[in-house]
C-alpha cells in the first residue's frame, strides 16, 4: 500500500509495514523495536535502514510518562497470564509508559459498568486478553480515541478489530504427526472449553493429521473442558479406564496435562512408557514436570509483545493496523512422549 | 491510641485500628472491606459495626477511577508474582482504582531512572514487592505525597516503612519439626539466596527446630541458591550424590522443589519412600507436582490484599501506618514427606 504513496504521511506506517517492506516477520520488527539481541546483525541494520527511510515514529518511546495501557484479562491463572504480562510489560518499560492491569473473573465479555470505570481513568489504549467487546463497546472506545487491540487465539474475531493471536489448528496438527510418526494409533485429544474457537481448531488439526493417513480419531476420545489441571485430571481417568484407553493424551495445556500426568500415576501407567502425554503452551513449568512435559509452543510473550507494538503504534496515530496476524505453533520434543507400548495394552 | 481521642478526626482510623478494637487479624478485617465471603457473620457484625463507629473511611471504595497504585515487582516469575497480582487485583478491583505493574529485572534497588517515570506518572501509591527504596528515594517519595507500602518477606525493612510479610522463621521450624515428627535425622535445607534475610530466617527457624530435641544440621546440608527449579536440581544432585546422603530435603520455594524431584528422579530415589521433600509457598502447582507437595503456605494473596489496603488507607488519608505486619505461615501436608527408609540409604 505505502509504496504508491511515497510521499504518503509518516503515521500510515506500522511494524507491518516495515516487515513486508524487509521481508521478515513482524516479531522480527518488534524485536529491533524493542532492544532485542536475538536478531541477527545484518536483518537488523535492514530493518533500521527502513524505520529511518518510513520515517517510523517511535512516539511512545520518545515520551516517557506520556500515558498507561490497560492490559485485561478475562481471568488470571497462574503460568499463562504471567507470560502474557511479561511480553506486555518488557514492551512497555522500554516505551517508558504505564501498564495497568485487570481481569474480569472469567468473563469473556467486559461487564459495561467495567468500561465504563476503565474509560474514565483515560487510559492511552486498551490490550484485551481472550476477551471481547460488544460491537456498542468498540464504538464507545473508538468514540473516545481510545485504540484496542486482541491477544487471542480464536481466529473469529471480526477483522475490523486488530488482533494478534497463534496458528491453534497447526498446533493440533503438529502434536499429532508427532504422535503418528511414533506409531501411535489410538489417540486422545483432551482440549479447551468446548464454546472456545481454539478448542475446537486444536481438535480438527489433530483430526486432520490422522485423516492424512487414512485414520480417523475415535470420537469418544475427543473430549472438550477447562484448561485447568483438575479438568486433565478428571478426563484423564475417564479415559484411561475405558477398556479401550488411548495409548496417547494430547492435552489443551501444560497445566491440564498435568492432570493427565497424575491420572496416570493413579491407574498404574508410566509415561512414556505406557502412556505418552502432550502439553500445549510450553509455559516454564513443562520443563520440570515429572516427565518433563513434550509440547505445543504457543508464543505467548512474543504474542503480547506485538500487540502492545501494535498498540502503541495506534495510540501514536500510525495505523489504521486492522491487522490479523498468527504467529507460529511448534512441537517441543521433551520426555512425556515415546513410541506405543510392543503389546497392545 | 484512638481511645484516647474519641473525638479525634477520622483519619487516624486504619485496618490496624479496627482489628485491635474488634480483636480480630487484619487479614479478617481486610477481607469484610473486600466483600469475601469466609467470614463468620458474628464476626462480620462486630467489624461493620467497629467501622462505622470509627468513621473509618473506605474513600478508594467511594472514588472510582480516582487514582492508580503501582505495583513493582522486583521480577516477575511465574506463579510467586502471580499470587500477588491476583491478591492486589481483588482489593484495587472492588476500590475501582487502576493498579499498573512494573519489574525492575531482578534488581531489588530500583533505579533512580525507573523512579522519575513513575512519579511522572502520578501514581496515587506505591506497592513494592521485594524491593526497597534508598532514603533518598523515600524522601523524594514523601516529598511528592505518594505513600509507599512494601511486600517484603524480609522483617529487616527500616520500622517507619509499613510493611507486609510473612513469618519465615516459623515456617523454618515448622517443616523442620515435620519431619522430625516422621523420624528423620539427617535433613538438609536448600533456602533462598544467602543475602536475603527471609533465607537466613528458615534456614535458622529450620536449625532451632533441631536444637530443641538436642540435634543439630550437618553445616554441609544447608544450602543457598536462587529460588528456580534450577537452583533446587543443581542443589539436590549435590546433595543426593553424597554418600551420607540426606533423608529428606526441605526447599525454599515449590519451585525449587520441583528441582529437587527432577534430580531425586535422577538419582533412581523414589518420593517419599527414599526421600521426603518439603517445598515453600504453598503456590497452585503444589498440588500438582509428582507426587504432590508437602509445603509452608506463604499467604500470598492475603499478604498482597491487606498490603494493598494500607496503602489505600494511606492514600486516602488515614494513617501513619507505621505497621509491620506478619502474616502465619503453616504447613499443607500432602504426599512428599513419610517416615525415612527403615534401612539406613
């Protein structure tokens, strides 16, 4: 778009932008942005060479106590929030402006009374996590030039709204061609909250690696719940009771297959050897679980990381950024996963 | 002291006040401000009743979006920092004022860089969590009007800061007589870093339970590292490889417990038969941990709660609360501690 407008206003230039123009990815942009070292020399002077030439305006960073973002949450649980905010935050410091946080007790839609306490302490943007806002709210915001951006992993938030999210069918996809290629035939997906459009994304891209196959995933072992341990838990006993049980979970996430990890103690089977068991999220604690927990990477700090650039450029005028955009899932391969057992369980 | 000034202005009320005339904990009062529920409606009478009569002024309650407070953690991991912000969060939440989040990066002295931003920004108050201000950095504090309250489980904080924490020493004994109880002899204790005052604490509180039954802890079994699971495997190798092994290890966080599990693992030792292990914090995890966790509950959510409410008193006026509170710690029993192996290891 901004190259038929050479000449076009500073302020329609974003981290988009500067990517495309590159040719690198936008958490690339974001990490030069952000003082980042992880970038390589060259990829980096690049990228500098066409902020300059954009003329890009690192507005918020140029004017520390210029403002606060309000990052909400629709809950807090212990080890996925705490990415979130760790991504958000690092994005922030470096910008020199506020971070103020919140969370609805659960609740996927903010309560009106709610926004309407946020709006009056005048927050410079809004970052909602996993949590939208009815068509009147966004135009309540937009009214009041108050700029909002998503974290979610449902891809069925409306375009109009800027969104920054992870690839949730690839991730089911790649958990399964890592099972099948083990020789697992007999599989359990046990994923989130079934009303969730991640859940239920996870579950078709498992489904579809079988499929590519030529195998189809027993229906009753697919199962929807909470992401919390004690929902792994309890479908994890379902499951592993049946007579015919499953000789690998892929579980909705970290905390949920540690449930799993302990319905397995209970009915006597040793992962991975009886039983292989993965992860989604890849949250520090999947590395100290016993075993330690193979799993999904979902890209949590740089997710929040991008959608507080992407913030921060709206508040700053550049935009409109009615950007989508997915960043990439990826298996880890740790120990809770191994070939089938020889004999059929 | 109110007594003797009845007529005295309603300002010098605090949460203090109240618990001291209703006999009660400040941890009870809190939570009647806050709307919980587990309070005993007797109980509740009596504090409503305290409050009215002390004219104690919930201004925050009344002046939404009146304000912010700022909420710094030294750093953010995972689930520690998240029990804070989830216990601050319920009091700002119910107050309606904003409550922005920062982390210095491990430094536990912030930067008088990072002070002039936040000053810049107005806060209303300051929350430091396991961070201290230089005099200097108080003073300008006080010049500017922003009342300052700190987490700290750390009782060597100066007496004129008001101070929230919990008793380390206690919990030291706590676990220590734990497993003297089950008949273990040869204990070691891997605290925190050596130069914070709450690691010396256990580890002290840890050596008394001993000394009162006329034992004493081998010098090599005390131990100090960071508060990661790292620290609590690189810790426990050593200690397990030793050929006088210890029976049982208690850690200084669940963290690092979870360390400890990894290298007990390791070294072929089955938890609890072959070892018993005690983790600190009691944080979600505990429960969930291979096998789960005998623990010290560290009353995070209340310390950052009733932290949250004094500052919100002095905020509004009511004060000086000079207080230094300490909250109970005690122990959750789950499944990492049993007897020691009948046959010497």
């Amino acid at each position: 778009m901004t190259e038929h407008r050479p000449l076009g206003p500073p302020a329609s230039t974003t981290i988009a932008t500067i990517a495309h123009d590159v040719g690198v990815s936008v958490a690339t942009v974001s990490k030069v942005l952000n003082g980042h070292e992880d970038v390589a020399p060259g990829t980096r002077a690049r990228i500098e060479e066409s902020l300059d030439r954009h003329q890009y305006q690192r507005r918020a960073r140029r004017s520390p106590g210029a403002g606060r973002i309000d990052l909400v949450f629709h809950e807090f649980d212990t080890g996925w929030a705490m990415e979130v905010l760790r991504g958000a935050e690092a994005v922030t410091s470096v910008a020199g402006i506020g971070l103020a946080v919140s969370q609805l007790d659960g609740a996927h839609r903010p309560p009106q009374r709610w926004l309407d306490t946020l709006l009056s302490q005048r927050p410079s943007g809004v970052l909602l996590v996993l949590c939208h806002l009815a068509e009147t709210q966004q135009q309540q915001l937009r009214r009041q030039g108050v700029p909002f951006v998503v974290i979610d992993t449902d891809s069925a938030t409306s375009a109009s709204v800027p969104t920054v999210g992870s690839n949730n069918w690839n991730g089911g996809l790649l958990a399964a061609r890592h099972l099948l290629e083990l020789g697992h035939r007999r599989n359990a997906v046990i994923s989130g909250p079934p009303d969730v459009l991640c859940s239920r994304a996870r579950a078709a891209g498992f489904q579809h690696a079988h499929e590519e196959i030529g195998l189809t995933v027993d229906p009753e072992l697919v199962r929807y719940g909470s992401f919390s341990a004690g929902a792994g838990h309890a479908h994890g006993l379902q499951l592993l009771n049946r007579p015919d049980r499953p000789t690998a979970i892929f579980a909705g996430s970290d905390t949920q297959a540690m449930g799993v990890l302990r319905a397995a103690r209970q009915c006597g089977l040793r992962v991975p050897e009886d039983l292989s068991v993965i992860g989604y999220d890849n949250l520090p604690v999947a590395t100290w679980t016993d075993p330690a927990l193979t799993t999904i990477n979902q890209p949590l700090r740089d997710m929040a990381g991008i959608a507080t650039q992407m913030l921060l450029d709206l508040v700053g005028g550049n935009g409109p950024a009615t950007s989508r955009i997915d960043l990439v899932t990826e298996l880890v391969v740790r120990e809770s996963t191994a070939p089938p057992p020889a004999q059929p369980l």
